[in-house]
C-alpha cells in the first residue's frame, strides 16, 4: 500500500513561521501568546480562530431577547432556583412532586448561572453559548495539535456553521452541554494515546459520566471509537492498556452512576417521582425511555416506552438525508465519508501508535457510530439530536480534507489525482440539491446556490489544471473555493437560525421544508397554536404577568413538542389535540385569569394547582413563580399521582386545586378524575373570568376545590 503522508518534520518545516525572538516565558508572554498563538504558528492562525470564535459566539447569540427556549427545561431551572431539592433531583417544579425525564447536569450548569446572575433569558442562555463556542475552541485545539492549524481552523469553521448546532446553542435544551463534555472526554483520551499515562484516560471516562448525567444512553454512543483507539494506538504494553481500561471503566461507572445510585436508594415518599419511568426509579429511566427506546421505539421487557414517534423522518439509512434532516446536517457528510476513507488509507503502513490515524479513527469511529445510531433508531427522534454527530463531520472534513490536498499536491500516484476533486464534487451537488429542495424560500438561499455551483465548479478545475500543470499557487485558490463552496449552503440554513425565531421545544435551522413533526425546518414551523413555547421573564422570578405579549397559558391539550423525551403514547394532531393523559385535564383552557384566582385563593397550599402534564404545568409555573403539580409527567402517562397521593395532598392542606377533565380516564386517572367530581367542589369560570357569558357562567370549568374536609 503506497502511503503518500509527508515523514514527521517536513509538514512543520513547510509552515510560514512568525520571526520574532523566543519566548521569555513571562506573563507577558503568556498573554501575547493567547491572542497571537505560538511562535512557530503562521501568522494568520491565531487571528483566524479568533474571527471563528466571534463568529460562533454571534450566531448563537444574536438577537438573545427574542430566545424563548424550552419552558420545560427553563420551568425546572427556575424551580431549582428556589428549592436545593428540586435543583438536586432535578424536578419540574419547587415542591419536588416530578423530575424532568433528563439526569439534571444541564439544569445545574443553567441553574448555577441562574442562581448567581438571576433568572432570566440570557443567564440561562450563557452557559449554552459557553458551551458552544468552547466545543468550537477545542476542536480547533485537538485538530490543530495533529493536523495542523489549516486543519484545525477547517474543523472549527465548518462546526461553527453546522445548522443544527446553532439552532440547538441557541435553546435550553441540554445537547450543547452533552457535546461539550463529550468532546472533553475525546480531548483526554487522545492524550491518554499520545502519553500512555493512566489518569487522562480516566478524565476522559469522568467527563463521558457527566455526559451520561447530562442525557443518559446517548453519551455512550462513542464509547466503542474511544475503546477501540485506546486499545490499538497507545505506546505501553497490551497489559497495561487493558489494565488502564479497566481503571476508566471504573470511573466511567462511577462518574455515570452516582446520582443515579443516590436517588434510587432514596425512599420514595422523601423524593419526587421519576418522570418518564414505569416504576419510579432512576435506573428504568435509563434503560427504557431513555436507552432502549429510543433504539428499539417498542415496549421492551427492560421497560422501553417510546413507540417510534418521529420528527426527523423514518428510520432508515437515509433520513440523514430526508427533506427533514438533510439540511440540518447532511452538507458535508459525502466530503466526511470520503475524507475518512482516503486518511486511513493514506496512513496505511504508519506505526501502530501514529497519532494522526489514531485521531481518524476516533473522529471517524465518532461520526459513524452516531450516523447509525440516529439513522437506525426506531424510537423518539428529533432534528437536534444530531448536533452530537458534527464534532466528527468537522474533525474529517478538516483533517481529512488537508491530508486528501497534501497527497493530491505532492503525491505521484495517478489514483489521488481524482480523491480531492471528487469529495468536493460529491458535496458541492449534494449541497445544490439540498438548495434546490428550499428554493424560492429566500433570496439567501438562491444566492447560496449560485455560490456553492460557481464556487465548486471553479474548485474542481483549479484542483485538476492546477495539479497537472503544477501550479501550486492555483491549487491553493481552488482549495479555497472548496470551502467557500462546502460552506455557502450550510451558512446559510446558520443565519436563518440565528436572525429567525425557532421552536424552542423542537428547534431546527433553514425554512420550512414541509415534513415530518415539529417546528422550524421540521415543518410545523414554530410553537403549536395554543402554546407558548419557552416563555419566561427577563432578569427576574416570574410574576403574575406572563412577559413579551401572551395572553394566556397554554392549553392542557397542547401538543407541543418536547425535546429528546417524548412518550410514545402521546399522539399529537395539527388542532392540538392530545389523547394521552385520560381524564387529567385534558381539554381544558389555562388562563392567566385562572392563574390569578388561584393565586389569591392558594391559602398557603405548597402547590397552586395539580394539572395534566408537564407542558401545561412548566408554563403555569414559568407565569406564576408558584410550584405546579404534573401528575402525569410529559404524555400524561406516568403513574405519579395516585388517588391516595391526592388525598394525602389534600388532607395535609398541601393542594386545593386541581384540573380534570369531562371525557373521563383510563385506569388510576379514571378513578381520581371520578373522585374529584364526587368530592371537589367545581369552580365555575365566572369566578375568575370577566368575559364569561351568562350562559358559560353556569357551565364548569374543569377546576375544582379541595379541602381537608372533603377527605373521608
């Protein structure tokens, strides 16, 4: 196998070096260095990843007032704010009746922020926009370090403009944080390759455990590339590395498992209820709503609740490629795939240890294993998941993509004569069709369109005259019209995402293509009607006063989309119909009115009202600052509440109000909905609104009163 990679050495000795005297080693030093780079980097690099990071910074904060995020997630934050409790287990809301169906990593992070700065919009944004821009920053770092500073300001460039990740940075949902952690772990497990000491391989593990307690399974999907690199590329004896695997394995466990451990063995009746599991533990959660079925989408016998409700298309191996998914994510991935290829066989009679082909193996294994996981999983699946693949497409199509130009430039090989140009070929009409597929959605698209055929066209011929002819200038041109013409679509999708709202429970980037189940590009195009998405005061707790111009709550019939752990029972329909939940409120009307008769009738009740599910309960909470019960969790399905818990509630004078609804229940929601209506006390909607018509004065609400004495 011919191997056409320069030997060590001469790829440095090529670099156009800054002239400047030795580094003295002093402070001053040290900060001229963090805005100029190392003395023998060239001297556009550093200034170039400073130009990306702003970049980065700006598309996921733009415009930051307008960013509604995910009320879910923003409603435990604020609960967290006011309760060491909820903030711990991670509950919806401050009395600790129901967690959220995440560990609460990410809602610590956004909480801390929170509790520090205050809560509103941009202190729980900073920490997302944290995380974005830093996962930019050390992936430049770690491809730089192998590849080389073109490589790695590639790398940084094209994850910077990956559309789903900046529509998902601008959110509350935890991805940015999951990649974030996830990307640390890559980060010391290559330094665990390079030295062979044991303790950077167990950092790694530990970050991939927060990364577990930030979104569960989905944190494991790169633990196989992270073995496998490990295990073939470290320079120690075979011994010591499987005995240094299962030192991390170890601390995988524990770093993954502590919370988790903590909780279960917590009673019951001293915690909240797991939200999205059967039996109320931590562990179900994991390997069913959150392990298995997402993969398998079915009822397992490991307790899989997910039942394959898509917003990203049908499984299979093109969904990436879908009208839904395909300008999310797809714009490199034919580049990526080739890039991959061509590396491994250009490092193919390397040493064992080499660490270039070490880091394509890692990123490589990175951007496979999750392209088959999303592509292939049958369970709940949105857009956003698949901002945790493009580490792996950035990494490849900069590292990848210089190694392809050094072998096209400098190889002798006829077969490299047409890798390069073909990669770029591959995307360039893939990134048309994708155009194509939008087109008459923007003047920003046609432009994009017209850019990336000029632009590839005009790279491909440069490639191929500039190579026979040898004019190596031309190929430097050409090479950068490639990024021009890979970037100019993904750019684009980038700034609608920035400059547009998005839904902030499903968000996506680019226009509406139409398809598939939810918001932004997924085709609802934004919150349900009847809701509103992400709603949350500015810069202090919630009043009474919902903030920026509704005029009520949502409807406990909403069929707002949440993000990456939806229930399979819950069926959604255009009009917002829900059919999950049985008889728990589902139907009826949540005004601010109510909210304001409730507040002034709470009588020193912990919770203000007990409702149907988490998306009517996150909003009530987010207007009234007050604690909400969500008796069954997201879909309505989870068995938290139970006729003697409700009694219990109420005979302690904790709760008086609760919401059911007039179409009955099934199983334990049938009985307290029959319960409420022989015991409670109906509130009628002339209590609290004003424009209640005489006929609908008389007419229930589906609000009723309890009190200790209605306890037998």
């Amino acid at each position: 196998m011919t191997t056409l990679a320069p030997p060590p050495g001469q790829e440095t000795a090529r670099r156009s070096h800054r002239a400047g005297p030795p580094a003295d080693g002093g402070l001053n030093s040290r900060a001229r260095r963090l805005f100029t780079g190392p003395e023998d980097d060239p001297r556009w690099a550093r200034p170039a990843l400073w130009g990306i990071l702003l970049l980065a910074t700006a598309l996921y904060a733009w415009n930051l007032t307008s960013i509604t995020g995910n009320t879910f997630y923003d409603a435990a934050v604020y609960s967290g704010t006011k309760s060491w409790k909820a903030f711990f287990f991670g509950a919806l809301d401050s009395g600790s009746f129901i967690t959220v169906d995440k560990p609460p990593f990410a809602l610590w992070v956004m909480g801390l922020s929170a509790r520090v700065f205050g809560y509103g919009t941009w202190q729980l944004m900073l920490p997302m926009i944290a995380a974005g821009t830093g996962s930019v920053a050390l992936l430049y770092r770690q491809i730089k370090r192998d590849f080389g500073p073109i490589a790695g300001t590639i790398s940084a460039l094209v994850l910077t403009l990956t559309p789903i990740t900046v529509a998902i940075t601008r959110d509350t949902n935890p991805d940015p944080i999951l990649v974030l952690l996830m990307m640390l772990g890559a980060a010391a497990l290559m330094k665990a390759v390079r030295n062979g000491k044991l303790m950077p391989l167990v950092w790694s593990a530990v970050a991939i455990g927060f990364a577990f307690n930030t979104k569960m399974m989905q944190a494991y999907v790169v633990l196989p590339a992270f073995f496998l690199v490990y295990l073939w590329a470290t320079n120690v004896s075979l011994g010591k590395r499987i005995r240094n695997l299962a030192v991390a394995t170890v601390a995988l466990v524990v770093s993954s498992a502590w919370w988790m451990v903590v909780v279960d063995l917590i009673p019951a009746s001293s915690r909240p209820y797991i939200g999205g599991s059967t039996d109320n533990t931590v562990w179900d959660l994991v390997i069913g709503y959150n392990g298995f079925g997402r993969i398998f989408g079915a009822s397992s016998s490991v307790g899989s609740q997910g039942n394959g409700a898509s917003f990203g298309g049908s499984s299979g191996l093109y969904r990436m490629f879908n009208e839904i998914m395909g300008g999310q994510i797809s714009w490199l991935i034919p580049f990526a795939a080739i890039a991959l290829i061509g590396g491994l066989v250009l490092r193919g009679r390397a040493p064992r240890t080499d660490a270039k082909r070490a880091a394509l193996m890692l990123w490589g294994g990175w951007f496979v294993l999750h392209f088959l996981t999303f592509s292939l999983a049958e369970g709940t699946f949105h857009p956003y998941y698949v901002t945790a693949m493009a580490p792996g497409i950035a990494a490849l199509a900069g590292a990848g993509g210089v190694l392809l130009y050094r072998a096209f430039r400098e190889g002798s090989a006829a077969k490299w004569a047409w890798v390069l140009p073909a990669a770029i070929a591959a995307s360039s009409v893939w990134a048309v069709v994708l155009l194509q597929r939008v087109s008459g959605s923007g003047t920003v698209y046609t432009v994009a369109e017209i850019v990336v055929g000029v632009a590839g066209i005009a790279s491909v011929l440069g490639l191929l005259v500039g190579r026979f002819t040898k004019r190596h200038r031309l190929m430097g041109f050409a090479a950068l019209a490639a990024v021009v013409a890979l970037l100019a679509g993904p750019a684009a999708y980038s700034v609608s995402a920035a400059t547009s709202s998005t839904n902030g429970t499903n968000p996506t980037a680019g226009p509406s293509t139409g398809g598939g189940m939810g918001g932004g590009g997924g085709g609802m195009g934004g919150a349900p009607s009847g809701t509103k998405s992400g709603t949350k005061p500015s810069g202090s707790a919630p009043s009474g006063t919902r903030p920026s111009g509704s005029g009520s709550a949502p409807s406990s019939s909403s069929s707002a989309t949440k993000p990456g752990a939806e229930s399979g029972s819950e069926s959604t329909s255009e009009s917002g119909a829900q059919s999950a939940g049985g008889g728990m409120g589902g139907g009826t009307q949540v005004s601010s009115e109510m909210i304001t008769y409730l507040k002034k009738h709470q009588d020193g009740a912990t919770w203000l009202l007990a409702v149907s599910t988490d998306q009517t309960a996150s909003s009530i909470i987010l207007e009234s600052g007050q604690p909400v019960i969500s008796m069954g969790g997201w879909s309505g399905s989870d068995n938290a509440m139970t006729l003697a818990k409700l009694k219990s509630l109420v005979k302690s004078g904790k709760l008086h109000y609760i919401i059911v609804s007039s179409d009955g229940g099934q199983g334990t929601n049938s009985a307290i909905t029959a319960w409420v209506k022989a015991h409670g006390t109906a509130v009628k909607s002339s209590a609290y609104s004003s424009s209640s018509s005489s006929s609908s004065s008389s007419t229930s609400s589906g609000l009723y009163r309890l009190d200790a004495s209605d306890v037998s």
